[in-house]
C-alpha cells in the first residue's frame, strides 16, 4: 500500500512537472542563479545598506568630474564642437590609415563601422551612430522599471548618474582609443582588456593589469549574455505577447527561439544585408520614440511642473513601500548605469576604433553620450509615465519586482510606457511592439561583438572560438524571454554592474593619462583657433 501511494505521489509529480511550461521550467532554473549572482554583486558597505558597487561606480564618477575640473560641464560646448566638425582638421589626419580598420567576421557594430570605416565618418555621425544604439530598452523598459519601484523620485538620482556618469564616460573612451591593438590584418582590438593590461603595465603594476583585464573580459562575456542579450530579450518577447493577447506557458520560449534564429542569422551567418537594414530602422525608431515622446510632454505641458515637482519632492521623501530614500537612490542608479553603461567600460570597445589622432578627442564626444541617452531621453520617459499616473490613479508605487497594475491588469518594464503611450496616442500599440524589439535585435547585435572581444582575448582568435561564443549567446535569448523579469533584469543589472570593480580600479590609475591626453589636445586646439585669429 505504501509503495503504491508513493508510486502515485511520483506519478503525480511527474505530470504535475510535465504540464509546466517550458517557461517555467527554464525560469525555476534560472531565478536561483541571477538571485546568486545579484547578490554577490550588490553586497552591502559594512554598516550600511549601500551596495560596495554604488560607492565605487558613484563615489568614481565624481573623483573623476572633480579632478578633471568638472568636465562634463566645462567642456560641454567643446564637446559639441567637436561633434560639429570645428577642429576636424586638428584631429581627422589618424594615426590608422584608412586601409587598416576592418570588421571582425563582418559583426561590428553600428558604432564601429560608422566611425572606422575608410576614416570617412564625422564626430557628428559617430556620436549619431553611438546614441542611436543607446537608446533602446533601458530607456523604454528600464525606466519604467525604475519609477514602478522606487516612483517618481527615482528619475532624479537617474539623472545626477547620468550627469556625473559624462566625466566617467570621458575617461574611458579616451583610454580605449589611447591603448587600442591593431593586428597584422589591420583588425582594430579595444576596450578595457588592452588599456588595463597595456596601461597598467606602463605604470609598473604588470601583474595587476593582467588581472584586471582578464576579469574584466570574464565579466563582459557574462554582461553580453545578460544585459546586452537576456534582457533585451525579455523585453521583445513580453512585449509581443502583450500586443497580441498570446497566452500559455511556452509563447515567450517560442519568441525567444524565433529571436535567436533571427540574431543568429546575422552574428552567425554574417548576413550583412539584415543588419544594413537594422541599423537604419534603429535611428529612425528612436527618432521617432523622442518625438512621439515631446507630443506627450508637450500636449500635457501644464502638469510637467507637477511632474518635476514629484522627481524632486519623492527624491528625498520616498513615498512608502518604495524601500526609503536608500532604495529609492539605488534602483535610480541602477537603471542608469544600464542605460549609459558609464563605468561600465563597454562603450570604449566600440569607441576604440575611432580614426583620429587625439585619443581625448573622441573622450569628449562620448562624454555627451551619458547627457542625451540618460539625462534627456530617460528624463523624457519618466515624465510621459508620472503623467500618465498623475496622483497615483493609474497604478501604485512601489510594486514588487517592478509589476504593477494597471486597469485591472499586471504589467512590468515596457508594459507600464505602452500603457502611458496608448493614453495619449492611438498607434502607439503597434510602435512601441515594434521599436522594443527593434531595440533588442540592434543591442543584441551590438553586445554581441563586445562580448566576442572579451572572448577572444581569453581564448584566442580561432574559428572555433568565435563558433562557441556565439552558440552560448544564442542560448541565451531563450533563457531570457523565457524568464521571470525580475530575475532576468537582477542578473542583466548585477553582470554589468560587475564590470565597473576592475574597470574602475584601472580609471583611478590611468587617470594621470587622461589628463596627458586632454591637455595635448586642448593645446592643439588652441594652437589652431590662434592660427586661424
């Protein structure tokens, strides 16, 4: 008798397991290992409920803003003089012909391409080129995110991130460019791997550069499946599915795999075609996200006082259950961070293979990267969604991973925009269905190349290698639409989160560098606006 009734107790475990979802299942898999890993990452300053990471990435972005005299505010309009092509002629003779920058297997990225290929780009489409990758789901779900659990006063530690982030920006594009490898096929290599192995060396810590970089490659391998795949991912899948009313527990497995045949396609396959097409929606969705954006803010002009009015008040007086002031100025950061990746060391990768001869030159442009994609456009989506909830009626503050609800329905991250869209504009529904996974496919495509850059400075450059990588990034598209998004997002978060300890430690030493490089071209500026005087 006992052993029919546990022959009946395994039988109905059985079934019971075969009726979840392939979801499901992947996501009870998963959950334990993001929760792991994210709070490894996020651990605590002792004596405080501070995460070490927040000290570092913030308590760095504001050395760096201080002992490079406010940069991102002093030289803001030289920035964008740089960006409009006043001091081409200082910088735009490089110091890599036009023949010696190639693609790797035809994968680079948009950025990349635009400001390598034949030296033929402006500072102007570079930057152009950078924000429209920029802008994507941190700016659409991300934010949303953000207000949904720590509420309006969210937005205002976002944007002081986002500020302070410019000088941090600065410093490691400049150092990408200064410490870039070019290999015997003219191949440009760069990111934080080359300047922390090459620049520490240059300041006697050999061992430690080492390292640093092979963390950091580590870490940026684990910040491509996660942040620059996963979550975007997630964000494609949870989108389609509200779009079209699809239901059951294998639809977003089955996005997940129609997105990876879709990915896989162009990072495996090469097929330049697709990605030529990709890169010239991108900017155009973005473009028009800002506009539809400004029709919002604008047609709803008189409650934006109110709306900053919140950011600031909610700020330092955090409404209850959106974790106090503490919580509040984390989640803001945390959004940030993985909106302008600033400390992060990834934009550096793409910025590395800039054609010019001043490696500080290309600092500044970046530096405004952080101001548009966080400050302006992240700002942006945070007054369309506090409007939308005015006093509250929409939704409540402070919900638990991030889902609220809204009309009698759970939604999260990209749900909470469409709804405050679809308020005010008729077709957003379809726009925001498309732009978000739009979004996803094009920072897919990105990370993917920086993820293969960390790889192959770990492994090498073979054919087997790059085969791999590309295999597990793939996997991964899966796993993160078919995941639960706040454990997806926790994992996306703490991998890039993870990247600002070893890249960090390297800004703090080659910062002397830095200055080098920006008063060399500073001169030179100089030295031009008194020749043409």
């Amino acid at each position: 008798m006992n052993l029919l009734a546990l022959f009946l107790l395994q039988s109905m475990a059985i079934f019971a397991q075969e009726k979840k979802g392939i979801d499901e299942q992947i996501n009870e898999w998963f959950t334990p290992i993001a929760g792991a890993w994210e709070k490894i990452v996020l651990y605590d300053m002792p004596f405080t409920s501070i995460p070490i990471i927040i000290f570092l990435l913030v308590g760095g972005a504001l050395f760096f803003t201080i002992y490079f005299g406010f940069i991102n505010i002093a030289k803001f309009g030289t920035a964008i003089n740089v960006v409009r092509g006043k001091y081409d002629e200082v910088d735009g003779h490089g110091i890599v012909s036009d023949k010696n920058i190639n693609s790797v297997d035809g994968d680079l990225p948009d950025t990349i391409k635009d400001e390598s290929q034949e030296g033929e780009v402006t500072h102007f489409q570079a930057l152009a080129t950078a924000v429209s990758g920029t802008v994507g789901n941190g700016n659409i779900a991300g934010v949303a995110l953000a207000i949904a659990i720590g509420g309006p006063g969210a937005t205002f530690w976002m944007i002081l991130c986002g500020l302070l982030g410019m000088s941090t920006k600065f410093v490691e594009c400049t150092l990408g460019v200064k410490y870039r490898d070019i290999g015997d096929d003219g191949t440009v290599y760069g990111g934080p791997m080359y300047y922390l192995s090459k620049g520490l060396k240059e300041r006697g810590f050999v061992q430690l550069g080492k390292a640093l970089a092979v963390v950091f490659a580590i870490l940026c391998v684990g910040a491509s499946f996660g942040g620059g795949n996963a979550a975007q991912s997630n964000q494609a899948a949870m989108q389609i599915v509200s779009a079209f009313g699809m239901s059951g527990g294998s639809a977003r497995t089955i996005i997940g795999l129609i997105i990876m045949v879709l990915v896989g396609i162009i990072i495996i396959g090469g097929i330049k075609r697709i990605a030529s097409v990709t890169e010239k929606v991108v900017p155009f969705m973005a473009l028009m996200y800002i506009l539809c954006c400004l029709y919002i803010i604008i047609t709803n002009i008189g409650f934006v006082d109110d709306a900053f009015g919140q950011i600031f008040s909610k700020a330092f007086s955090p409404q209850a259950g959106v974790g106090g002031l503490i919580g509040v100025l984390i989640t803001g950061f945390r959004r940030a961070a993985f909106s302008n990746e600033a400390g992060a060391g990834s934009a550096s990768i793409a910025h590395s293979a800039v054609k010019t001869k001043y490696a500080a030159s290309e600092g500044l442009v970046a530096l405004l990267e952080p101001f548009i994609d966080t400050v302006v456009i992240c700002t942006m989506t945070a007054l369309v969604i506090i409007i939308f909830n005015g006093d509250g009626s929409q939704f409540a503050y402070g919900g638990e991973g991030g889902v609220v609800t809204i009309a009698g329905q759970q939604v999260e991250g990209s749900g909470i925009t469409a709804a405050a869209f679809g308020k005010y504009i008729s077709f957003s529904g379809p726009f925001l269905t498309v732009a978000v996974v739009l979004f996803a496919v094009s920072t897919m495509i990105s990370w993917s190349y920086y993820g293969l850059q960390s790889w192959m400075f770990l492994f090498g450059k073979s054919k087997i290698a790059d085969l791999v990588y590309k295999v597990l990034f793939l996997l991964f598209i899966v796993i993160g639409a078919a995941g639960d998004m706040s454990a997806v997002w926790g994992f996306s978060d703490a991998m890039i989160l993870a990247l600002v300890f070893p890249n960090m430690i390297g800004l703090f030493i080659l910062a002397p560098k830095v200055k080098d490089e920006i008063k060399r071209y500073l001169k030179a500026i100089s030295m031009t606006t008194v020749k043409e005087s």
